[in-house]
DNA sequence: TTCCAGGTGATAA
DNA sequence: TTATCACATGGA
C-alpha cells in the first residue's frame, strides 16, 4: 500500500493514499457484516465504536480515493488502520484457481471490501439476531435492543456531547426484563441472547481467548457452538466478524444460491486459502 | 394474504 | 447420521 497522507482542514481529518480497491467504504459497511454503520448523506457513513459516534466520508476525485473522517488522527492510527485491518495486503493472502469464474467475478466486483475487526461480543448477538431474519430488520432490532438493555453514556460527537446508549453488556441482557428484550423484537431468540450471556459471564465461552491467534477457527467454532441458538452458520459469522478467524466460511441461504448456481451444489473453501473468508464476503456481496 | 429473511433445536428414523 | 418442522417478527 503506498504511504497514507494526512491533512485536516476544519477539523475533519483527510486521508490519501489508500486505493479503491483496498478500502471501499460502500462495500464495506453494506456487506452485511455490520450493522451499526449507517449510510447518513452520500458517502458518508455514520457508525458507533468504543462508544464514540464516529463519520465517515469517501470521495473519488480525479481517481483519487479521499476518505474524511470525524476520527483524530490518533484514533486513526492507533485504532481504525487495525479496525479495517489496512496493515495486510490482502492481495496475497488469498488464491483464487483459474476457472473459477464465479470467484474471479465476485473478487472483482467485491474488492474493497474490508473484514472490520468488530467487538466480539457485538457480533455474536448481532449474528444471533440475524438468524432467519433481513438486514433492515436486524439493524432494527439491535438499535431497540441498545436503546432498551444499554447503559447511558455521553457520547463523544465531532467535539461536543450528545446522550446515547452503549451496546449492552452480558450483564445488561441479564439485569434486563425479558418483556424488554421481547419489545426489541428479537422474537424467539431472547432465550438464546440470555444464554449467550450467560455463557459469556461464567466463561463458559471466552472470547478474548478464542481472539488468540493460537486458537484455530475449528476450536473457536465448536466453543461458540456449546451457546444454544448458536448454529454453524452464526457461529462462523463470529469466527469472521468477531474474532478475525479469516478461513471462516459462513454458509448461509445466499451462499447455498451460489454454491447451486455455480458450484454444482458444493464449494470447498480451503481452495481459496487463508483467507477463504474475506473471498466468502467478495461472493456473498457479489450475489446480493 | 402469503412469502421470506446472513438458522437452529428438537424429534424421528 | 440426515430429514423435517416449528419458531417470532416485520417488510414486501
């Protein structure tokens, strides 16, 4: 990647140097493995991290890939190059065979795309929640499940303060009347939203020990798996998502489409190597 | 009204 | 081991 250059002009910080085809914010916030950033103007995506709202704006002018950000420069440096994982050249750390059209098509109309380094915890309840259910919905229904089960903080807004509410903790979800957590609309998974509490405050399942690069993604995925409601599928969305395991490979009903449609009803994703996942997010975005 | 959504658990064979 | 079914909710 070449060298980032820096530039703040009223406060916002400016980025260039970082091309299209290594970070598309479009791409990556719409790619379905989020679902608290939110398209708020043209090209600018709003979204909520360690408690800070933060913005987003990407512009190409003159091929030139210009991002703006309400982040400092510091949090840029110390956090979001880690948080969009901007330090690995992804274009080595995945193969795609010849003749495999279908993937050289989606990594073509994918790249870009970026697998965040979100809060584990996030993610497994986001990914719980998505479980038979559509991305509108499911941005929905976490923002009523913060509103109703998260604690209130001040939330750090370009400078000045606004209240907000903070992504409920293992403790929160169970301090939390279960009427209120129905309210939210998660349906017939609040049961398994508790026991993924639960199993987070006994340490049943530990996600900070299941991040260490030294667990493999088998071992990872089996531990989330002993949470009842947490199916392969979830739980390679939180090997992903959550805990950067990059070989995951989520099979969900638009995977199945591909794999039908272009696999002769099967893919093997160790052929796409150690980063089968982030080819999986190519295709996945490819075939929405 | 019916169908569907980034599935999973329980049950039966 | 695999196949089938119910499960909440809301948008299209």
């Amino acid at each position: 990647m070449a060298e980032m250059k820096y530039d703040i002009r009223r406060g916002m910080l400016s980025i260039q140097g970082i091309s299209r085809n290594e970070l598309d914010l479009s791409k990556t916030f719409d790619c379905g493995q989020c679902f608290r950033w939110n398209r708020v103007g043209q090209n600018t995506w709003c979204g909520i991290v360690n408690d800070i709202k933060y913005f987003f704006k990407q512009e190409f002018i003159n091929d030139e890939n210009i991002i703006a950000t309400s982040a400092t420069l510091a949090e840029w440096e110390r956090f979001f190059i880690n948080y969009f994982n901007l330090d690995v050249d992804y274009s080595e750390k995945y193969i795609i065979p010849e003749g495999d059209t279908f993937g050289k098509d989606a990594e073509r109309i994918g790249k870009g795309i970026r697998i965040l380094r979100q809060d584990p915890w996030e993610t497994l309840v986001s990914f719980i929640i998505s479980q038979q259910n559509n991305i509108p919905k499911i941005k929905s229904t976490i923002e009523k499940l913060v509103y109703g089960a998260g604690n209130p903080i001040n939330m750090k807004i370009n400078g000045g303060d606004k209240s907000g509410k903070r992504f409920p903790t293992p403790d929160n979800i169970l301090s939390t009347p279960t009427s209120t957590l129905q309210q939210a609309g998660l349906g017939y998974r609040v049961p398994y939203i508790i026991a993924a509490a639960e199993a987070i405050k006994l340490k049943t399942v530990d996600l900070k020990a299941l991040y260490d690069d030294n667990v493999s993604t088998k071992e990872a995925i089996d531990e989330l798996m002993q949470i009842k409601g947490v199916g392969p599928k979830v739980a390679n969305c939180v090997a992903l998502f959550g805990l950067h395991k990059m070989d995951s490979f989520p099979m969900d009903v638009w995977m199945k489409r591909v794999a039908n449609r272009h696999y002769n009803g099967n893919i093997d994703p160790t052929v796409y190597g150690e980063y089968a996942g982030l080819v999986q997010q190519y295709m996945f975005y490819a075939i929405r």
